[in-house]
C-alpha cells in the first residue's frame, strides 16, 4: 500500500490522552485501539503523545498521509501550552492540505484551529449512545464514495461536555443530533479535515469503564452513570459504518475527494 513518495502509507496519531490502566491492560494502550479501528495492513502507524508535548517534526509533516486527534479530558478552548502549539501544527497541517482527522476533542481542537468556536455544552454531559442525523443537502464528500448507502442516522458512542458551537470559515456541517449542533463537519476544498464528535474507536467495555471512573470521582452522579450503562445493554453503535467512514476519509486519494466537487 503506497503512501507519500510512493512508500508505504504512514499516519500519525497525535494522542491528547494518557493510556489508563484499563486500556493498558486489554488493549496495550490507546495507540492499538486507533490501529484495530483505523490500520489496514502494510501501514506504518506513529503516535505522539501531544498531551505531555511530544509532537511530529515540523519539517517532517509532509511524509504522513493523515493524521488523527484523539479525545482528551482537556478542554480544546483552553491555553495549556500543548493545546496551542496542538493548534499550530494543524494550521500547518491544513495549509499543506493534509489529511486531518480529529475525534471528540480532536474535532473541537480542529474546529478551534481553524477559526471555528468551541465551549462548554448546553446540555452538560454526553455520555452514552447518540442517534447522529445526517444533513438533508449532504454536500459531495469523495470519503463518501464507496459506501453502497448512506443512512439518514447512525448510532455513536459520546463521551463529552464540550462542543462545537461554529464551524471554521469554509467548512460544512455534515451531521448534528438532538443534544449537539455540530456532530461532523468537513471542510469543502479539498476534503481533507474531518470532525467527529463521537467516538466511531471505542468499544462498548472501554466506555464502560470511562463512566465508571468519572463516578468515582464525582464526575457525574453514579446514578446518572448506572442508567448510561443500562441502556448501553440493549442497544449498539453502527461502529462498523463509522470505521468506513473513517478509513474512506483517511485513505481516498486527495484527487478522488477534490473531484468529488466537480
């Protein structure tokens, strides 16, 4: 599988979280748990731990074929030092027109870097399964390509208090929810940054004990926390759908998703 220069594909994940224990223990840290959703074989996957200030050699941005943001218990309209040097490099990143990818909070601070508006969420806490509807006049999306259909609405698992309140000059809305304005968005030329506010990654177990720790801290109410986990017994993410969506977004070439507009 060739990517930049005509080497094998290499993608970057910029992780703005620590590995917990539970993570460590099933899955040998967050990096895996990108590369099971995300990694096709043949790749090269690299992560840098932003979140303690490990970022990608600037001068070395241009051999990754994508990169993709993680989710954070930080907020993407703070000024930790990280989060700002965080929001320069995807000013880079889009100026060279490469592919970005940012989930929950890497789609906040993605929509931050770009000039869009992030804040603390109106309806507090999303924990859970959301219904994510996509827009009626969907715009061409070449990541799109490839999917025999696309439902009006999939089913995301949501983990956030932050949210995208505006999308950057130049961007679209591509799907919302009855909790958050702005669930996708992606800008329109070319294609090449995606946001998504859910997480199409994780696992039912790994949200579980997500919930579980933010109880015992207090949080959210262990009330609150035993409903979420109830209701996550009787009904699943279209985890598959989302992956699709996701691995499209990442490995489309830029010619397909730019004549897409045409």
């Amino acid at each position: 599988m060739e990517g930049v220069g005509g080497d094998q594909k290499r993608y970057a994940l910029l992780m703005a979280a620590r590995d917990t224990d539970y993570v460590k223990k099933e899955y040998g840290g967050y990096i895996n748990v990108f590369k099971n959703a995300f990694a096709d074989e043949g790749e090269t996957w690299e992560m840098f731990s932003v979140v303690d200030g490990v970022f990608p050699d600037m001068d070395e941005l241009h051999r990754y074929d994508g990169f993709v943001i993680s989710g954070s218990p930080y907020d993407a309209y703070g000024n930790d030092p990280w989060v700002l040097k965080l929001c320069s490099m995807l000013q880079k990143l889009d100026s060279m027109g490469k592919k970005v990818l940012g989930i929950c909070f890497g789609h906040q601070v993605l929509c931050r870097a770009l000039g869009g508006k992030v804040e603390r969420a109106c309806g507090g806490w999303d924990l859970g399964l959301r219904k994510v509807c996509m827009v009626e006049d969907l715009p061409p999306c070449g990541f799109f390509d490839g999917l025999k259909e696309i439902p009006p609405t999939l089913t995301i698992i949501e983990c956030h208090q932050d949210e995208v309140r505006e999308v950057p000059m130049g961007a679209k809305v591509i799907a919302f929810s009855d909790q958050t304005g702005v669930e996708m968005f992606n800008s329109v030329h070319p294609h090449h940054i995606l946001g998504i506010q859910g997480h199409p990654e994780y696992t039912i177990d790994i949200l579980c004990n997500i919930i579980d720790r933010l109880a015992d801290s207090n949080s959210i109410k262990k009330e609150y926390a035993e409903l979420v986990k109830s209701r996550l017994q009787i009904a699943e993410p279209d985890r598959k759908f989302w992956l699709k969506i996701c691995k499209n977004f990442l490995k489309s070439p830029m010619n397909l998703m730019t004549d897409s507009l045409s």
